[in-house]
C-alpha cells in the first residue's frame, strides 16, 4: 500500500515535464526563423530573423533611420520568407531644370524616380538626359521643349514658256501674256529648346492663288550686219551652220549635180540639210582667208549631214586647204 501511493508523486512529476517538453517543442516550431535580404543604399545582406515586422526587425538591428530615409515595404508589413527590404537615404543631385539650377536631396535609382520624388513635371515634348528610365548618377539635366505654328505667305514665282520666231530679228523677244507670282501658304512649325530656337519644319503648304505663265515669242532671225565677221552686210541670213569643210577640184568632174560648170563658188552639200540653189557665204574659223560667197550646186557620196566641198581651180589649192570646220551662212 505505502509503495504505490508513494509512486503517485514521481507520475505526476513526469507527465508535467512531458506537457512541458511537448509546449516548448512545439512552441518552437511556430516561432520559427525568416530569412530576409537587408538593402541599404545598394548593399545587401541576408539575415536569418524572427522578427513578425520590418519595423521591429529595424530596431533589433539597430538601424537608425533620418528623417527622409525610405523604407520599402512599409515598417508595418509583415516579415516573409525571402523578402528583401530596402532602406534608402536621400542624396545630392543637380537638376538642371530648363535655365536653372538647383540642387536637391532626393530618393530614387531612375531619372523618373528622382523627379517623382522631387515633385518636378515634365511636359510631353521635355527630354531627359539620363532618359527616364535609365541610372542616375549625381545630376539630371532638362530640356524644356516647346513647339510654336505659324502661317507664312509666299510668292510662287511664274514659269517662263519661250517660243522660237522665225520671223522676228535674233535678241528681241516679244512678251505675249505677261506673267503673275501665284501665292502659297506655308504652316510652319518651330521647335524651342529651352525658351531658344532649335529648327523649323513645314507641316503644310496650300497654293492659294495659282501663277500664270510668262509666254514670250523669241527671235531667231539673223540679220548679216549682226554677224561679227562683218564681211557681208545687209544680207539677211536664214540660217548658220558650223560644218567640216573639204575640198575638190576640177579632176572631180566639170558639171555639178545641176548641171552647172564646176567652178569657184560652186560647193557640194548634203540637200537634206541646205537645198540645193541657196545662195551661201562660207567663212573661216581657224584665220584661213574666208571661201566667200556661194551657191550650193553639187552634191557628193561622202558629203552626208553638215559637211560642204568647196570647189578649187587646182588640186594644189585642195591640197593645201585640206580639211577644216568653217561657218556656213544660208543666206535668202
């Protein structure tokens, strides 16, 4: 009897020790460690933490936190596995706004952060350098753009139609409907880089009043004493020819496709370019003494396009003028 109910005691003992393992072991289990990435200004550590915030997990690291430091997430949000929590200081950079300067404590890793932070607009058209999104360094720099359309009158300037007279004396020139600028309308669109003009382009341009052309008649008659040789005058010249000259004499034959003796003054020519019976004055271009006056009367095989034979007395005299260009005037 004595045993048994001694042994009562050392049961109890044991059951509550048990109870107790069991409370601890499993409190244990529900209290277990997160593992977390702490950022700071760009550095990072991994921490093993049992911390239930990222405010409490602060205080337990001893972290002092400025005024304007930024955390991220929130100091009230939870603690999960593999978070990573950032702690950012404000730092120095320049803005160049515009035509200002100022420089300010700002958060942020992206030009479009650091403005963000700083509260600074951009307009559609501003410009950044860093872009938006790209690292900054120490300084942003602003480009404020601003666009400015106006509308323009210009002249549209008149063509000129110019129709050859035959009639009328070479250098004069007849105007028959006189002509008259039209008018167009140009829109145009000016960029300004902070406040100063960077370049314009033409969104637009309308012809309002259409021009008229100019039609002037132009004389290309020649009249001999207009002719610098000044050899014959008061000839009127019906037309002018630059053309290779050769020669040929009377062992060529004494009669010319007209049937005309075959004499000085009497030259081939091709019909299809001067008829035959026009009355021409053959002129030296290289100081040998002008063939003179003629009569295109013959024609020859070889005498093709703009080309003349010229009839000497002798074959020494063919010889010697050989072959050369001269001047042929068709005279009326």
């Amino acid at each position: 009897m004595n045993k048994s109910h001694s042994s009562k005691p050392v049961k109890r003992f044991l059951i509550v020790t048990l109870l107790l393992v069991m409370a601890i072991t499993m409190g244990s289990s529900l209290v277990k460690g997160k593992n977390v990435i702490l950022n700071i200004n760009g550095r990072e550590k991994t921490l093993l933490t049992y911390s239930a915030t990222v405010e409490e997990l602060i205080t337990k690291e001893k972290i002092e936190l400025k005024e304007k430091d930024l955390v991220e997430p929130k100091k009230s949000s939870k603690i999960e596995e593999g978070m990573t929590i950032y702690i950012k200081s404000p730092r120095s950079i320049t803005i160049y706004d515009g035509n200002k300067t100022v420089i300010e404590e700002a958060q942020g890793a992206t030009t479009e952060e650091v403005l963000e932070y700083l509260g600074i607009k951009l307009n559609e058209l501003d410009r950044t350098e860093p872009k938006l999104d790209e690292l900054v360094d120490n300084k942003i720099t602003i480009a404020r753009v601003t666009t400015e359309t106006k509308q323009v009158e210009e002249v549209v300037p008149f063509d000129v139609l110019e129709n050859l007279n035959k009639e009328l004396e070479k250098g004069k020139t007849n105007v028959i409907t006189p002509g008259v600028d039209g008018k167009r309308i140009d829109t145009i669109e000016t960029t300004y880089v902070n406040g100063k003009p960077e370049g314009s382009q033409i969104l637009s341009s309308d012809v309002v009043v259409e021009p008229i052309t100019e039609v002037r008649e132009v004389g290309s008659k020649v009249i001999a004493d207009q002719i610098p040789a000044g050899e014959f005058k008061g000839e009127e010249v019906v037309a002018v020819y630059i053309m290779e000259a050769t020669a040929y004499d009377p062992t060529a034959g004494s009669k010319t496709a007209m049937g005309t003796k075959a004499r000085v003054g009497a030259v081939a020519v091709d019909p299809r370019v001067i008829k035959l019976g026009s009355r021409l004055y053959v002129e030296s271009m290289d100081g040998w003494p002008s063939y003179g006056y003629a009569t295109a009367e013959d024609t020859g095989g070889a005498i093709k396009g703009k080309r003349i034979d010229l009839f000497f007395n002798s074959n020494a005299q063919a010889l010697r003028f050989g072959r050369r260009n001269v001047k042929v005037y068709v005279l009326k």
